[in-house]
C-alpha cells in the first residue's frame, strides 16, 4: 500500500501573544499548522483573523530577524491523506465562517477544553484533523492540544529544527527572489 506525507509545523513568532502563551502554558512553540506533501510551501491552520492558507515563504523578509520552527512529518496510507486532504478542504471552502478563539487558547492553557462550531485555535484545528483520521488519541479533547503537545502524536518524526529561512532553504522552497 502506498504511503503519503502529512506535516506539522511548530513556529515561535515574536510577538506579546507568543511570549504570553510561553510565559503560561510553557510550550516554547507558540503555532501550529498541518500541511500537506503536495506543497511544502503551504501549510493550513489558525490566526487571530480566522482560517489561514499559509506560505511559509512569505516570513521571508528583508530585515525580519528569522524564527524558529520544528518540522515534523507523519507518513500516513493514501486512503488517510485523502481523508486528511477531504478534511482540509472543508475547511478551505467555508473559511468565511471559521473564526479564531482567544479564549480558547485561554482555557487550554488551564486545561479546560472549549469548542465551538466553526470555532479554533492553531493546534486545536491540527488536532482535529489528526484525530478525524485517529492520529490522535480519541480520548483527548482536541481544544486541550497546545503546540508543543503535536510533538508526541504517535508516528510523527522530527524532520528540521532551525529557523524559517533554513527550512526554506533546507527544502528549497524559494527561489532566489523570495529572500535579498
């Protein structure tokens, strides 16, 4: 049977919100998102304005001090990534009516899991997608799922560590007109 790629990509953005999140819950990583083998450029997750199509590329700006980032993959069977896929694209055709959660992430940090349709925070949506495919345990509320808890979901490996420009680099993700 043949095997697909998914990732999962833990980012620590500088910002009041970030260093909050380290500061209460202790996760160093402060974002999630989940993409797919099709385009190691495009990732999908949450942001304060709602659903995010993310290209990892657009971080690379003259001048902006690069973050760090953890990528990890999980191989899954072909039937899985298209239900992954299917998942995902759920969400890409109602993103007008997906919102973030501050509280939320609030409450995750203080262990009281908070849902609401249409509703998510970053690592609260990668969880849910993993667990629509029992990725993840069914036992744990995914609006309990911080970051850095994406890090022990059963099968996934640790793929980089370092900040967004080597990961572009590393993976060659941009051409040379993406970074002076």
């Amino acid at each position: 049977m043949s095997t697909r790629k998914i990732y999962i990509l833990l980012t620590k953005f500088y910002g009041s919100g970030s260093r909050a999140l380290t500061l209460f819950s202790g996760n160093y990583y402060t974002h999630a998102s989940i993409g797919l083998d099709e385009d190691m450029n495009t990732f999908y997750s949450f942001v304060v304005k709602g659903f995010m199509i993310e290209k990892i590329t657009r971080y690379l700006k003259p001048g902006r001090e690069p973050f760090p980032v953890k990528l990890y993959e999980i191989s899954v069977p072909e039937d899985v990534y298209y239900r992954i896929k299917h998942k995902i694209d759920f969400f890409v055709a109602y993103k007008s009516r997906m919102h973030y959660t501050m509280l939320g992430v609030i409450l995750s940090v203080l262990r009281i899991p908070y849902q609401r349709k249409y509703t998510y925070f970053c690592s609260q949506f990668v969880a849910e997608v993993l667990k629509s495919v029992d990725i993840v345990p069914s036992h744990k509320n995914s609006a309990l799922y911080l970051p850095g808890d994406l890090s022990t979901v059963p099968g996934v490996r640790l793929l980089f560590v370092g900040d967004m420009e080597a990961l572009v680099y590393q993976f060659r993700l941009a051409n040379e007109s993406y970074v002076n």
